[in-house]
C-alpha cells in the first residue's frame, strides 16, 4: 500500500528482504482502499503485502521471512532480548561515564555506575505504563499485595534512587529506598518462583514483556540490595 498518508513498512521490508536475497523486484504499489480491498478479494488474502516469486504466492513479509530460513515469530513467546539490550547499554554507558568523568576506566565506580543506570531504564520501562506494570507486579510482589499504592510507587522509587546513586547524593536516602525495594522484591521473587512454582511473567522490564519471572527479576533485586548496602556502608564511613 502506498497512498498520501500511508506506505505500508512491511512492504517496504520485504521489497528490501527481497533485493537483499538478490531478487528483482517488480513492485506494485495499492494506492487506494478500493484497489487494495479488490486485490484482497482476488487472492483470498487479510493482509498485504503478498509477495509472488515466479508465479507463486510466498505470502506477507512474515512468511517470506520463513521462505528465506527465517523463523515466524510466535505472538506471546517469552524473549530475554530486552534484559540483554538494557543490561548491555547500561554497561556501555557506565564505561562512557567513567570515561568521560575520569578519564579512565575504574572499574569499582563503573560497577556503581551501571547498577544504578540500570535502575534508571528499567525504572523507564516500568513507567511507561504504570497501571500494567503494577497489574503484573500484584501477582507476586508480597507489599503490594498487602498495599496497591505500592505497586504504582515502586517505578517512582526505583528511578529516583537510581539518579540519586548516579549523581552520588543523598546516600542517606537512595541507600534505604535501593536496600528495602530490593529486599522484598527478591524475598518476593524467590518465594513466588522457586517456593511456589508459579509460571508467571516478570514485571521488571514493564508490564507489556514477555520475560519470564526467575533469574532476571531477582538478579534486579539483588543488584539493589547490594548497591543499597554498598553506599550506605561507605555512607557511613565503613568503608573509607
């Protein structure tokens, strides 16, 4: 479909899939409603595009994704692909930051600078959709289910402090906020996934992922302990 307010991007991909797979492409743009509805009719099709390879229908940009070896993709199949993105970013950027600030790369601050970056964008995540988010943490977290607002303060919470560790002030505050969210996350987490068996999904990355609840939610929770406990020790001078 191309029309004045309207070019279809899965037949732009599959034009490209097509010219990167070294096919020719002979392109036939639907510009109205009528042409499209009347070619849908012809071919007994829901959706364009179709893609035709020597006469023979393949079908819309997933299935000739399929043609070419690349698998369908399954609507609600878990993924850990957004964890990996956010970890990994958040790594890259606390390498950036160290290097930018000091001038080399050191390696305790950049363990500092990534657990706290990394509850800013999973913060984000969460507060892109808070009302789904705290529909999905109601289902395991053990003080949201004794207090709903809890649910719709835990983004707010985990955000904030994760600016305050990462402009390094008021530990007094950032520390407690990191160690007690932490603390009951992971506490919830375990006895959700490991004591009750449940299947349910991870509300860490949003309440729209398909991530499944286990190892990276309480890893999320644990870094906060641990980064809670870290800057309330050296806070308070234990640590020099």
């Amino acid at each position: 479909m191309v029309m004045p307010k309207h070019i279809c991007p899965y037949g732009q991909k599959a034009r490209w899939l097509l010219e990167r797979n070294g096919y020719t492409v002979d392109d036939h743009w639907l510009e109205t409603r009528e042409a499209t509805d009347r070619f849908q009719r012809e071919h007994d099709v829901e959706t364009t595009p179709q893609v035709f390879i020597g006469g023979e229908r393949i079908g819309g940009y997933d299935e000739l994704g399929q043609f070419f070896g690349h698998p369908l993709p399954v609507e609600g199949s878990t993924s850990y692909k957004p964890v990996i993105a956010i970890f990994a970013t958040a790594l890259l950027m606390a390498i950036a930051v160290s290097i930018a600030a000091l001038g080399t790369l050191a390696p305790v601050r950049i363990v500092e600078w990534f657990i706290a970056i990394s509850m800013c964008i999973l913060g984000i995540q969460k507060l892109q959709d808070v009302e789904s988010f705290s529909t999905m943490f109601l289902n395991y977290d053990l003080a949201a289910q004794r207090f709903v607002p809890y649910a719709y303060l835990y983004p707010f919470l985990e955000t904030g402090a994760g600016i305050l560790m990462l402009a390094g002030i008021l530990t007094f505050v950032s520390a407690p906020i990191a160690l007690v969210i932490g603390t009951i996350g992971a506490v919830s987490v375990f006895r959700a996934v490991y004591v009750q068996k449940r299947e349910l999904k991870c509300a860490c990355v949003g309440g729209s992922s398909n991530v499944p609840l286990g190892f990276v939610s309480l890893t999320e929770d644990l870094m906060m302990v641990a980064m809670g406990l870290w800057m309330g020790a050296r806070a308070l001078g234990i640590l020099g």
